[in-house]
C-alpha cells in the first residue's frame, strides 16, 4: 500500500514538472509583436552647386539617406554568413527636378554574422551590412555598411512568471526550475517587409545625360473612383479584424491578406471598431491609398503610398465571402461619423 502511494506521488510530481515545461514553453514562446515603422516618404537629396562639375554632369552627394526594405525573410536557423540579401528602394531619391535612384530599386546586403539559439535563455541573431543600391541609369552605388542585427526573444521568466508558476503548481515548480537553464532562446528572425535607413557612401558624379534618359514614367491618374487598399501584413501578430467605413461593415481581413475598397471622391473614416471615431480618409478621383493593420488589438494605421503598395504586395487578395458590395451600402452610411 505504501509503496503504491508513493509511485503515486512520484508519477504526480512528474506530471506536474511536464505540465510546467509545457506552460513554460506557451508561456515564453509566443511571437513577438513587430513594431511597423512611421510612414516613409521620399528623401531629396540635396542639391548643390560645384563648380567643378560641368552642365551635363550632377553629383549623388555622400551621406544621402534612403529607405529600404527587406522583400525575402531572414532567419538565424537556415542564414549563413556570406548570404546575399535581397531589398528594394521604398519611395526613391531625387536630385534637383531628376529621380536617380527610383522607387522599387533593387539594393542588396550581405549576412556578416549568425548566432543560434542557446541555452538559458540566450536568444539568436543575425546581422547584415548593407553593401549597394542601384542607379535608375542600372549603375550600383554603395552603400555605407552600417550592421543591421535583428535579435531573438530571450524569453527568460520573470518574477511575476515564477510567482504564477508556484501558484499554478502549489510549489512545484521548484522541482523544474533548476532545469529551466536548459530552455533556449528564439531565433531571430527578420521578416520581409522590415524597413531599414542607408546611406550612399561616397560622391558620385553621374552624367546627366544617361539619368534623364532613365526617368521612371509619370504614373497617370485616370478616372477611376478612389481606391483604398487594407492589408494585414506577414510579421503582424496572427488574427482577423473586422473593416468598419463610416457605419457600414465592409469586410473581414484577415492574417497575410488584403481588402479593396473602390469608393467614390469624398472623406470618409475607417476603423476597426464600429464604435470608434476612426481614421480620417480624404478620397481623391484615381487615388490609390494605403492602410497597414498592425494587430486586432492595436487597429489600423494610415501609411505612405510606395511602402504600402510594396508590403501589400506581399499578401493575398480577401476571401470574396469576406467581402460585402459596397455598391449595396448607401453613401451616407459610408461617410457616415461615428462619435
């Protein structure tokens, strides 16, 4: 009889350190949140006046500042050190009236250094240095190789953790916690659509010739009504979040997908919450705008038109069934004001 109690006890007190591990590991595990950067608008490049350059020449001054973006995912469990990372230029640079390195530009950088996950908690990372950007006219530039390092989750507990923990056990969790040492930290992981700032290392004359040569064409407004992109980005936290515009539910958009909305010229407001006052959007005749959903909790954000359009790209279009007419919602109702 004693002994049956105590394997009872013992297969108790090891039920108890496995459910422990397993809420260790939900509890420390989960994806972290990433934070979206502000809005990103084109960088001018200043223009200035050398006497030593000729009139058919025009200087890419050092120190110029862009913007870019990751378009393929990096993580420290498969990347190397002397992999090639792909990025792109998001809204471009111009000197004087001349757009020398456009929007969507491919750029490229280099992984310098990888770190795996290890024990006690130390997470991974990675690092990458920047190395060039190239021209509208297709020559590349460098880049100023500045380390760009993502780092993973440490994921160590904290005293509010460990309070919760011998609560949840009735004290057992001292059984575990000399073996909690063992547990890892998380990769790091770099998600497409992570923006970084460069800088062009160096001056650079060009000939202004094979620049105006290799202008990107002027988009043309047509007459199509406003069109308002809503995507829910890859790295955001997982969910769905209900499109509200004015009064009227639009769709459902959900994780790694897009909802458009083609409405006529006007202001409306978009939010996420039928309650709430919302974003204000002032929709032109052939616009074309952008809006990020950053989590279920956190809603929407309005961002600029070339990073929007490039991490929309990204994600898939809405399920129709998510989807209502809007040609059936009346306008008033569309425009309508919450307070």
């Amino acid at each position: 009889m004693r002994s049956s109690l105590i394997k009872a006890r013992c297969a108790y007190i090891e039920l108890s350190v496995l459910c422990m591990f397993l809420w260790s590991c939900n509890v420390h595990t989960s994806p972290p949140v990433v934070h979206v950067p502000p809005p990103v608008s084109v960088t001018k490049a200043p223009s200035e006046a050398d006497s030593e350059l000729s009139p058919g020449q025009i200087r890419l001054p050092h120190g110029t500042s862009l913007w870019l973006m990751t378009i393929e995912s990096v993580s420290s469990k498969t990347a190397k050190a002397g992999d090639r990372v792909r990025l792109q230029v998001v809204g471009g640079v111009t000197v004087g009236d001349l757009v020398v390195i456009a929007n969507k530009a491919p750029a490229f950088g280099t992984i310098t250094e990888v770190k795996k996950p290890g024990l006690a908690w130390h997470p991974g990372n990675i690092t990458m240095r920047l190395e060039s950007v190239t021209l509208a006219n297709g020559q590349e530039v460098p880049l100023e190789p500045s380390p760009v390092t993502e780092f993973g989750e440490a994921n160590q507990p904290t005293q509010d953790d460990f309070r919760d923990a011998m609560q949840f056990t009735g004290g057992l969790y001292l059984v575990y916690f000399p073996f909690s040492f063992l547990e890892h930290g998380e990769q790091a992981v770099q998600p497409r659509g992570t923006v970084v700032q460069a800088t062009i290392q160096g001056n650079t004359v060009l000939e202004r010739a094979s620049i105006e040569s290799s202008q990107p064409a002027t988009p043309k407004r047509d007459e199509a009504p406003a069109s308002l992109t809503i995507y829910y980005p890859e790295f955001a936290p997982n969910g769905s979040l209900t499109v509200w515009c004015g009064a009227a539910r639009v769709g459902k958009v959900r994780h790694g997908h897009r909802l458009n909305v083609r409405l006529r010229p006007g202001s409306y407001w978009v939010r996420s919450k039928k309650e709430e006052v919302g974003i204000f959007f002032n929709a032109e005749l052939g616009g074309d705008d952008y809006m990020e959903i950053l989590s279920p909790k956190n809603g929407i954000e309005y961002v600029d038109h070339d990073l929007g359009e490039a991490r929309a790209a990204f994600t898939l279009p809405a399920d129709p069934k998510d989807i209502r007419d809007i040609t059936k919602i009346s306008l008033s109702d569309l425009q309508a004001k919450v307070n």
